[in-house]
C-alpha cells in the first residue's frame, strides 16, 4: 500500500497557513508522509510518535549533527547518549528544579512586573512582540546570570541559531546569516566562561563549568554549547505557550472566567494548551534500521519528523481531540509536566523536556500576575490572527485590550 500522496506538501503555504486543518487527513490517510524535497518522513499518528521517541536503539538523534551542531558549536544534549547524558541532564535539571527553582520564580515575578508596567496604562500590549519575547530572553539570561542589558544582541544571535535549528529548508543566504548569528553568540560567551571558571557562582554556567565527568572538567566547546542549547530550548516554546494560552482562554470566556475565579486551574489550562497547540511541533529522529509504519518502510538512515500537533490530536489518544478543554479527563494536569505526560508537548522518552517543570512554574507564576492585570481582556480589533512556523508553531503577534490600570507599581516582591 502506498501512503504517499504526491499532490499533498508540508512545505506548502497552504500547510503553513493552519496546519491543523490537515492533521486529520494525515493520520487517516497518509500517516507516514514522504517530503520528496527534503528526503524525509512525517508521522502523524499517536502511537507511532511515541514508539519512534521511546526506542532509542531504532531511532537515534544523530540528524541533530546537521541540524544543531554547527550553530551550538558544540553537541547538545538530545545528542548525548549514555552515562554522559544522564550526567550533563542532571545538572541541567538541578538548575530549574528544587531549590534554584525558588529564587528563579522570584526573578519571574520581577521580570513580568517591570515589562508588563509601561503597557498597563495604555490598555492595549502585544502579548508576543511587546511582552512575551523579551520575557522569555530576560528570564532565561536570569537564570544563566547574564547580564539583561544585553539582551537585544542576545535575542537577535539566539533567533539565528533557532532559525538553523528549526528550518526544514534553509538557504545559503539564510545559512551564512544562522552561523555568523552563532558565532557572534559564541564570541560573546567565551569571555563569560572563562571568567565563571574563575570566580564560579551558583548560576548554571558556573555549575557548567566546574563539573566534571571521569575526572575532566568540560571544554569551553562543550559548556558554550549547553548554554546555547538551554537559551534556545528554554526561550521560545515558553513565550509561544504564554500567548497561545492568553488566545485560547479569550476564544473560550467560560474558561476564562473559570481561571481568573480559581487560579488553580492554570496548570490545566497550560497542559491543555500544551496538548492543543505545542510549540515544538516537530522532533526530528534518524530511522537507525528499516522501520515499519501503517505497511510503509522508513529506510534505514532517513530522518523522520514526529508531528507532535498532529499526534497530540490524535482521537486514538484524546475524546474530542480538536476542543480545548481545560477540564479533559484524558490529559491531567500534574502529570503533564513530568514524565508520566499523556500529551507529547515536552517530547518523551529519554529526551524529554529537562525544563517541564520549570517551564510549568514560570508560565504559571506570568499568567497568574497577567490576569488579574488585564481586566476585560480582549482580542484587539483589526488584527486578523496568524501564526507561523512549521518546527515552532505560535502566533505571530497578539494584539490585546484591556482595562487601563493607572496605578501599578513594579515592585512585586
Ligand atoms: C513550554 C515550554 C517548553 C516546551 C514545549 C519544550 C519542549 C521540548 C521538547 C519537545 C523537547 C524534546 C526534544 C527531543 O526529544 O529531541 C525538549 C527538550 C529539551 N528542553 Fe524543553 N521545552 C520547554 C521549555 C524548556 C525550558 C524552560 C528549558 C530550560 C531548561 C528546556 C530545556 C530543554 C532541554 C535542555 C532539552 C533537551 C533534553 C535532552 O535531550 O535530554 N525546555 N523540550
């Protein structure tokens, strides 16, 4: 049988558009889809984006060399394999979890109070271009300890790797431009690392950099590259989720009001926007042994992108899969942030997200002070909504309306 239809194009404007409307299409009918101008595989179903994340002997991370290496400067994580990689994670989770997790929630709060504050008055912010992106850069420099006076040539670098990372066709324009991105970012990192090892903190760098594996401390290459691998991994997903949130809530006001009465349904509505939209949409593997899927063969040494969107609308694993239903039975929201998630947001298998739970504190400690702030909330007239990207997946901008507050002061401690 073959699955292929010749006429259907994940690279076509129209997928771009609104993936979405295609998912169910895709699993039906072409569950393992051939992209003939990239030579790879998109799975769409469930079952068979979990089996290619959770066996590890058949579908390596290998595609990562090409795909994230030459603008880490170094191996990343979901490269790593072994002793080394329970290593290298374990002290990459120390640094979101536990106590460290505590002072950096502090440095949420003070990161959504001071960017938030110049908009308050006006009633009107872009949640993505005004808000959500300096939030993510400013909060993942905190945690790192970099200096946030910094942070524009900071975001504009990390974006050039992000775009090498997540393009499924670059061009050589686009290359050149990615890498000269990374290595301004590695330039600028250098000198900081250099002066941790010298004068260490307790920030994640300075861990970074005086940790050692068989008695070997990690190279200069190998510690610019797990900074670069957090700032990339930590930043975006975190402020497309916000907005993501913030539009689903307002497209669904009897959920709104739910969540702004209990603040305790938040990490359901986060899990469940996780679910319905997930901002990494695709993860890419390397088939290590001719695989099998729906009576298709993905040769051996082809790379194979699992559709987290599609899979986590998948009927076979969610009742009523395209609503958004922050109460869903089939989701639950404590597990959805560890490694018992029903949902595929965070990956899963040994490379699931190291961030899960920090990334579910800060989105729940920004939502929690962005409600009660924008009274009446409401999208801004004018502004048709689009979201863009095929690898990351969020809105482009989300124009909102509120009620002018005239009284708030920046000081949230
Ligand atoms: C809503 C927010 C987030 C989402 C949706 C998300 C999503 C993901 C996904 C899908 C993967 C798996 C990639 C794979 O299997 O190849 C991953 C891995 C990873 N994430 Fe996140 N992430 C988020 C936040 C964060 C944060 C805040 C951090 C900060 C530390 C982080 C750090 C990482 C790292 C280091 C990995 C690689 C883990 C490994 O290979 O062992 N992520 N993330």
């Amino acid at each position: 049988m073959s699955l292929i239809d010749s006429r259907f194009s994940i690279l076509s404007e129209d997928f771009a558009a609104d993936p979405y409307r295609h998912f169910a299409r895709l699993r039906e009918r072409t569950p393992v889809h051939y992209e003939p101008e990239t030579g790879s595989y998109f799975l769409s179903r469930y079952q068979d984006v979990k089996r290619v994340l959770t066996d590890h002997e058949a579908f390596s991370t290998e595609t990562l060399q090409e795909r994230a290496e030459p603008v880490m400067r170094g191996p990343v994580l979901a490269q790593m394999t072994g002793a080394e990689h329970t290593a290298k994670r374990k002290i990459v989770i120390r640094a979101f979890t536990g106590p460290a997790l505590h002072e950096q929630i502090q440095a949420v709060r003070t990161n959504t109070a001071e960017l938030i504050a110049p908009f308050l008055p006006l009633g009107r912010v872009d949640l993505v271009n005004d808000f959500g992106k300096p939030f993510g850069v400013h909060v993942t420099l905190d945690v790192l300890a970099l200096d946030k006076k910094d942070w524009r040539r900071i975001a504009a670098w990390h974006s050039g790797v992000a775009e090498f990372i997540t393009s499924i066709v670059l061009t050589p324009e686009r290359r050149r431009h990615c890498l000269d991105c990374a290595e301004q970012l590695e330039a600028y990192l250098l000198p900081v690392i250099e002066q941790r090892r010298r004068h260490p903190g307790d920030d994640l760098i300075s861990t970074l950099c005086t940790a050692e594996f068989d008695g070997i401390a990690m190279s200069d290459r190998d510690v610019t590259a797990l900074i670069v691998n957090v700032l990339a991994a930590a930043t975006e997903p975190a402020d497309k989720t916000l907005a993501l949130l913030f539009k689903h809530l307002i497209d669904h006001p009897a959920q709104l009001a739910q969540v702004r009465q209990d603040p305790g349904l938040l990490p359901a509505a986060i899990a469940e926007t996780l679910r319905y939209t997930p901002p990494v949409q695709l993860i890419p593997r390397q088939a290590e042994q001719d695989a099998v899927f729906a009576g298709t063969t993905v040769p051996a040494g082809a790379t194979v992108f699992c559709m987290i969107g599609a899979a986590n609308r998948d009927p076979d694993a969610f009742t009523d899969p395209d609503t958004f239903d922050i109460h869903r039975p089939d989701l639950g929201a404590a597990r959805s942030f560890t490694a018992a998630a029903q949902h595929l947001a965070f990956g899963t298998g040994l490379h699931q997200c190291v961030g899960a739970a920090f990334a579910r504190a800060e989105l729940e400690t920004v939502a929690a002070m962005l409600l009660p702030l924008l009274d009446q909330v409401r999208h801004s007239p004018g502004h048709p909504y689009r979201e863009t990207g095929l690898y990351t997946r969020g809105p482009a901008s989300l124009p909102l309306d509120f009620t002018p507050v005239t009284d708030f002061t920046p000081v949230p401690h």
